[in-house]
C-alpha cells in the first residue's frame, strides 16, 4: 500500500477535507503525522490544545485513511529548553546545541527521560484506543544531525555509571582499556572522562565503550517509550524511522522492541553523502547508483520479523544535500516498486505537499505549494492504480545469499581507520553490490544470526568475532567469503592473542603478520582470479597455496574447505572476479546473464522484478517464456517488469 507524512498544523484547516479526500483518490491508505507538533499540542507547561488534532485525525479517518502517528520528541518546545537546558546535547567542542532546528537534546538526560516518557504518555492516553489511529512511530530519525554521541555533564554523569555497571572495579576498566599505555591508569570511576578533546588520539577501547554506551542510551530511549505505547494502546503497531548509511548505533538492537523497522529513502540525497567516485555519481546523479535502495531495504527487512516500510520515499529534489537534482522521468515510480519488490509492506511518500516557508521549502512533496499536484506526485497516482490492480504481493522468500552487517564493525574501522579511505559502510556496500550485479538476491544480517539456510554467507568487515559468530559460521554448510581485517579485534579494542584473524583461525590456517594501508592507486592482483586491489594489504603466513597474488608473490586470496579469505580491498574486477569464479561455483550458485551496471533483478515469492538505472533498453531474456504482471519483454530505461517465475 501507499502512505503519505502529513503535517496538517502547516495548512489551514479548511484545506484538510480536500487533502484528504484526494490522498484517498491517488490511492493513499496510511498517514503519518505528528512528529513534530510538540509545540503545537502543547504550547505551555501543562496546557495541551489537542482539540485541532483530534479534527485532523478524524477528518483523515472519515476520509478512509489510517493514521501513523509519531511521538513528538524529535522537537522539545522553547520552553521546554528555558526550564530545563540540561537537556540540550553538547559538540566535541564542550559546547551546548542549542534551540533553532530540531533533535536539540542528549539520551543521557534524565530530566529528557522523564519529560519524554510524560508527552509520549499524554499523546498515548488521548489517542491509544482512537479507531483511526493505526500504529505509532517513536521520534524521528534517532541520530539526524549526528546527535548520537554527545559530550556535556549529562553525557558524563551517566557514563560513569555505565561504566560502573559494566566493569565493576577501576582495575578491571584498565585492564580492558590497556590504560597502563601512556600513565593512563584511573583510580576510581569518577575520574573517568569523556573520550574527546585530548591532545591527540584518545584511547580506543574507551572510545568504543563510549560508543557502546551511546547505542545503548537509544536502546533504552526506545524501550522507555515503546512500552507506554504497548500498554495504553494494544493492538497497535510500533515502529522507528532509520536512515540511510547511518550507522552511529545499533539498529538491531533499537528493533529488538518494535513491530518493523521503517527506513526514509532518498536515493539521490545518498548519491551524494555515500563515497561514489565521480563517474558514478555525473553517471546516476538523477537515479542514484542501483543499489542505493535496494541495500537499505534489504537492511531493515532483516531488523524486526522480515517486515519493513518505507517511511518518507523522496518525490523529487531534496533540500539537503550537496547537489540536489530532479530524479529522471519515471525514478519515483520505479523506487516504489522496487521497494516493493524487497518486501515493503507500505512505501509512504514525503511529503503531501511542499512547504513554502522554513527549513525544508526547496523539499518537493507530492503536491505543489500551489496546492497542484507535482511531476512526483502523477508518478505515485501511477503506482497507485497499479497497485489497486495488482492486487496482493506473495510472501518474501529467505534469499540464498547472506551478508553479515555489524555496526560495532563501524565504529572499530572509524576509532582506528588506519587508513584515510578506509570505510566500513563502503566495503559492506561493495561486496553487496558484486552480488546484486550478478542477479542474486541478499539477506542482510547481524553478527550471530542463523545463516542456515544460506548457500553463500559474505564477511566483507567483521573486526570482532563474538563467540555467537563463531558458532554460526560452524554450524552453517554455506560458503563463507571473508574480507581484511576480520578478526583482527578483541571485544576490548586489542589484538587477539594468536593475531588476526583470531577466533576464524579455526576455520581458516592463516595468521596475519603484518598490514598496510595502502594511499591511492591500483595494485594488480593475478592467479584464478585476476583484477585490482588497494587501500588495504595484508601479509599471511600459512601453509595453503594463494588462490591469487600481488605481484611480489604475497598472497591476496586463500581458499581452506568452505572458507574463503581476501587479503586485501578488492576493486570491483576483483571483487566480481572472486564472487562469480570463485564463491559462486563453490556454493552451487548461478550468475544470471544480465548486464553488470544497470539492470538489477529482485525475486518476492514467485514473482521476479527488472528494474532498468542504464540509459538503454534491455530486453528480458527468454521473454516468451514469461507471463507479465507489469511491462513486458523489453524495459525502457526508468521502467521495470515483473513476471511469474
């Protein structure tokens, strides 16, 4: 189904029976609002005027719509901040983030805690029984602005506790920590301090504590307020909106409470904020490169019972990133589709119509300001009406690929990146990539899942091998590609004691010596397999032959039973060189004969998507075989079929 993000405090109220009335028309089922209308519902201490959005929810509901509605935290009022400032986060600077935008308070908050729990609880008991009202999502994007690690008294204050709870004694805490290294022994937990602003580097076990505690602050955020929703408003659903190529903590954690995960795709806004080189961004800059979306909707289907949405789908140009472009006649339709295609139960646009004033007034929506509906807003009636007639979607099947997703892996490779270029979300998205490319379908999943029912299991980052990791690589009977650095990190920040790959040593003889970053450049690599490599080199002392070698006869690439090891940053020949030669044949899989760079397929159940990003038609092969469901044998550049079988 279709949803929409409304903001009816924005209009006059003589616009919302016509707003929606034509949301029902353009084949909008659900509606997100409220988020952030704290200031509205409540415009002083105590004094609520829900009055206008009791109307608003009823007139949405009269209209055939079911209502989303957020919690308002994401956007304390002015006179929350005058009364309590504690709340507000800090910079690494020391210095608060004051009042003016939004997401202006810090996890660590107590007073936060207290006086989110009661607007959450206001909002429940007004509106948890109200039959128009469908599901909750909790805040807004947690994290936007880069407000997940905060560096204030607050943020101190409850991280001594944390650490407290976690190690018991100083002496345990630097023993964990190797606070011996340059006198940086603590005596006592409080004279613990926050890891930032010191003269150079801060200590790294400290800072992914720090890090730890952060994820864990969100965690307990959403838990606090996913239980007042459960309890004064049963039957309905629960879900949180994450980001794309966000990783500043722990998503599957965060889930763990909700019903689904909901995600807020802006394929060219990521375009721009992802590490695309220059040719792929002027050559997708008004698709986004293929698999943009697609990653994320395989990433949040994984989060919570193999559901997802697509909370906010962007119509048109955004307002926020460093280049905004006008998506290509017919993106905005394909982009639902093929969220559809992942699993996505509701795609919901952003927004129904574009703002005139504030922040976000060069966002498009799906109407005009003039209260016309938009280019975007034609192509979602599309998608409309070919919902309504291609009626129910089939279940979503397990894919046989898997790639593990790790966030603390993130933040391990930023604390100590070792070299400049070198990117967790990057190689993780690369390695999803090469098997997209190939047409095969991914599952993307935490450390320690089941991966049983996989033939292929891709490691591309994985520094820390928990022993529930360990346990699922021995217990599956796929193949497993593992990519550098795996293994090479204890929980505490240190090398293991056998060295990397660590606990892996089991699965594979190899012992890494010695590692470089390497600066920019390609660095051939020769043997089965052949391409380039950089960033990354690694030096192995094992008995297995090199399945591939650098020319100066170290080796890139080993092969040990089920186990397959790359020694350094594969390029993308390489990379696609080692998937196809080599994991592929030995996890029984095929490679479909698609071209490598535009058309990406997707399967869900019995059906099977197409969707075109290239420039020219592609024809469908053995088309004749197939019976259609939408389009047919030939997909124009912007377009997609889909076909039984």
């Amino acid at each position: 189904m279709l949803g929409v993000c409304y903001y009816p405090e924005h209009w006059p109220e003589s616009w919302w029976e016509r707003d929606a009335a034509e949301m029902a028309a353009l084949g909008i089922r659900y509606v997100r609002i409220g988020e952030f209308a704290w200031s509205r519902v409540e415009p002083e201490p105590g004094r609520f005027t829900f009055e206008w959005l009791d109307r608003a929810i009823e007139t949405l509901g009269k209209a055939g719509l079911k209502v989303v509605l957020g919690t308002p935290t994401a956007t304390p009022p002015k006179w929350l901040v005058d009364l309590y400032p504690e709340i507000l986060p800090h910079g690494e600077d020391g210095r608060p983030r004051g009042f003016g935008s939004r997401r202006h308070y810090t996890f660590s908050s107590a007073v936060w805690l207290r006086e989110s729990a009661r607007i959450v609880t206001a909002f429940a008991e007004r509106y948890g029984q109200n039959p128009h009202v469908a599901g909750w999502q909790t805040d807004n994007e947690y994290g936007c602005h880069d407000t997940i690690l905060s560096y204030g008294p607050e943020d101190l204050a409850a991280f001594r506790s944390w650490l407290r709870r976690r190690y018991q004694t100083p002496d345990a805490l630097n023993e964990a920590w190797g606070n011996v290294f340059w006198s940086m022994e603590l005596s006592s937990f409080d004279d613990a301090v926050l890891p930032v602003a010191a003269v150079t580097e801060t200590g790294p076990a400290a800072r992914l504590d720090f890090w730890r505690f952060s994820s864990e602050q969100v965690v307990r955020y959403n838990e606090m307020q996913t239980a007042i929703l459960r309890r004064l408003s049963p039957g309905r659903f629960v879900t949180h909106n994450y980001m794309g190529f966000f990783h500043d903590f722990d998503h599957y954690a965060v889930s763990e409470v909700l019903d689904f995960a909901s995600w807020d795709s802006y394929p060219l806004g990521f375009l721009e904020k992802f590490p695309f080189s220059e040719e792929e961004r002027a050559r997708f800059t008004r698709t986004s490169h293929p698999d943009v979306p697609a990653f994320h909707h395989d990433l949040y289907r994984g989060m919570a019972g193999n559901r997802f949405w697509v909370m906010e789908q962007q119509p048109g140009p955004v307002n926020w990133a460093p280049w905004n472009a006008v998506p290509m006649p017919g993106m905005v339709r394909l982009w639902a589709w093929e969220a559809f295609a992942h699993g996505a139960e509701v795609v919901s646009y952003f927004r129904w119509r574009q703002a005139p004033f504030a922040q976000e007034q060069m966002h498009a929506g799906l109407n005009r300001p003039d209260r016309v509906r938009s280019v975007g807003g034609e192509e979602a009636a599309q998608v409309g009406v070919e919902l309504a007639a291609f009626g129910p979607l089939p279940e979503n099947r397990p894919s046989p690929v898997a790639l593990v997703f790790d966030y603390e892996a993130s933040w391990i490779t930023r604390i100590q990146p070792q070299g400049a270029d070198y990117r967790h979300e990057e190689i993780s998205y690369r390695w999803y990539e090469a098997v997209r490319r190939l047409g095969l379908d991914v599952d993307i999943v935490p450390p320690g899942a089941d991966l049983s029912a996989y033939s292929l299991v891709l490691l591309p980052s994985l520094p820390h091998v928990s022993p529930a990791m360990l346990q699922a690589l021995k217990a599956t009977e796929a193949t497993v590609l593992i990519g550098p650095r795996a293994g090479s990190k204890t929980r505490d920040f240190a090398f293991p004691d056998n060295l990397p790959p660590g606990p892996l040593a089991e699965l594979l003889p190899i012992t890494v010596t010695q590692v470089a970053s390497m600066r920019p450049g390609r660095h051939a690599v020769a043997g089965d397999v052949a391409g380039g490599a950089g960033r990354w080199r690694e030096w192995l002392e094992t008995e297995l032959a090199p399945v591939a070698s650098f020319d100066d006869g170290g080796a890139a690439v080993v092969a040990h039973d089920r186990f397959i090891y790359v020694a350094t940053w594969p390029e993308a020949d390489l990379l696609g060189a080692i998937v196809e030669t080599l994991a592929l044949p030995r996890a029984g899989l095929t490679a479909l004969p698609i071209p490598p760079d535009t058309i990406r397929i997707r399967r869900r159940g019995d059906l099977t998507f197409a969707f075109n990003y290239g420039t020219e038609p592609w024809t469908v092969p053995e088309a004749e075989s197939k019976r259609f469901r939408l389009g047919g044998a030939t997909i124009a550049p912007q377009d997609l079929a889909c076909w039984e079988g």
